[in-house]
C-alpha cells in the first residue's frame, strides 16, 4: 500500500536515562516492538530558501504544515522510503504519506520525477507548489526503539536517542553525522495516541513525574544556527540589533 493516513496526538518528553529505563520497566508488560523495532531515523525536511515553514512553526500558531522524507536505515536506490505531509491544529496531528523507491524520491526532488498517483500524492504536490523553492533544508537522525500496545493498537511510543541534525549534504544515503540536539544523557520519549492514555500510562508518566514539552528537531537545529550567528556578529553589529546585554 503507497498511500497510508495517520490522525492522532503525539506528546514528547524529555527524559534522562535512568527515567527511560525506568519507564521501559513499568510499561514493558503493557508494551511490544513495533514492526521496525530499533532502528535508525534519517529525516529530510523541506522548506522555502528563506525557512518560512520553520520560521513559523516556532511561533506556534494554531494549525502549521511541513513536509519530509524519511527513511528507516540509510537507503540504497531501491530502498522504500516515505514522503510525508504533516500538518497539526489544535493539538491534533494529521499525517498522510506515500512509499517510494528512494531513486523516486530523489528524482522528484529534482523536479525530474513524478510522485505514485493518488490523492496524497496530488496534496504533496499542490503544498509544494505553494512553498516557492521547496527544497530539502536540513536532514535529521536518530536512533529509535518504537512500541505499540496489543490493547490499543492506535497507541505508539517511541524512545529517540543520538539525535543530530544538519543543514549540508541533505541526502538520506550519506553517513548520519550532525550537531547534537540533545544531550548524551538524554532520551526524548513521545506518545502517539488517538484516543485518551491507558490508565496504566497516566501512572506511569505520573509516577515519574514526567511533563510533556514542545520540541521540534528541525526547530532546535534551526534556532541552534541563529544562535551561533548571533554570537559570531561584531560588537557594533550586537548593539544595532538589540543585543546589548547590559542596557
């Protein structure tokens, strides 16, 4: 199946090691691997030359939309691949993706190719006719052990560690090197679910004490780079934008 259709929550925690461990002990009972198991994730996100999409998905607005291609191990031409238009409202995201070769993928990027027909293929299309020179900005990765629940098979947890990203050689078969975007010591937990946490779930979280937070990789890398711009900026420069520090 090329087509496949997503609608759910999706809530992230910051945990440290020893609270991942802990969590995988509470749950294990509740919890099995997924399909892809422990893997690693390479992401390429898409965005306009001047990052409009990322620019505004920091502001947090209401309803925001982005695109990406991701990939489950570094791929090779005939390697399925996944090209995925996320968008979120209220809190709730929509996701709507389509399988590929990752020689496909490529070419389409481009502009050589076309995409499986289909109605998410023609929606994918129409985002990118509205972002004027869509182009892969960055490329994250990241290793993941993902989980579902035989209860509740619309509830997925994944834990993401080595997460790193990048803003040159934005291709998904190259090595997965990059910035950190959290520390070694840490471990981002998030939920996907459609329907309400388990009660085994709510007392695990509560148990503990473990707070959602807002993160986006794509979003950390990008305001990693603004803030080493800012501080590479001459003094003179610092003080024409606001950056004195001491007024």
């Amino acid at each position: 199946m090329s087509e496949m259709i997503f609608e759910r929550k999706e809530i992230k925690y910051l945990l440290s090691r020893e609270q991942a461990e802990a969590f995988r002990a509470l749950a294990a009972s509740h919890l099995e691997p997924d399909m892809y198991g422990k893997s690693l994730l390479l992401s390429l996100y898409f965005d306009t030359p001047d990052q409009k999409l990322i620019t505004r998905s920091l502001q947090h607005p209401l309803y925001k939309e982005k695109l990406r291609l991701r990939s489950y191990g570094i791929p090779e031409e005939d390697t399925t691949v996944f090209l995925e238009l996320k968008k979120k409202h209220a809190g709730i995201v929509y996701k709507r993706r389509i399988a590929l070769p990752y020689r496909d993928a490529r070419a389409w990027i481009r502009r050589e190719g076309k995409l499986p027909e289909g109605q998410i293929g023609k929606e994918i299309e129409y985002f990118r006719s509205r972002y004027e020179g869509l182009m892969p900005k960055a490329c994250i990765a990241y290793e993941r052990e993902a989980f579902t629940s035989p209860a509740d098979p619309d509830l997925r947890i994944t834990f993401d560690t080595e997460v790193r990203g990048r803003e040159s050689d934005l291709a998904l078969d190259s090595e997965p090197w990059g910035k950190d975007l959290i520390k070694e010591d840490q471990v981002l937990l998030e939920i996907k679910a459609a329907n309400a946490y388990p009660l085994w779930l709510v007392r695990i979280l509560s148990a503990l004490e473990l707070y959602k937070i807002s993160f986006s990789k794509y979003g950390t890398l990008y305001q990693m780079k603004e803030k080493d711009e800012q501080r590479s900026l001459p003094f003179s420069a610092e003080l024409l934008l606001g950056g004195n520090r001491n007024a």
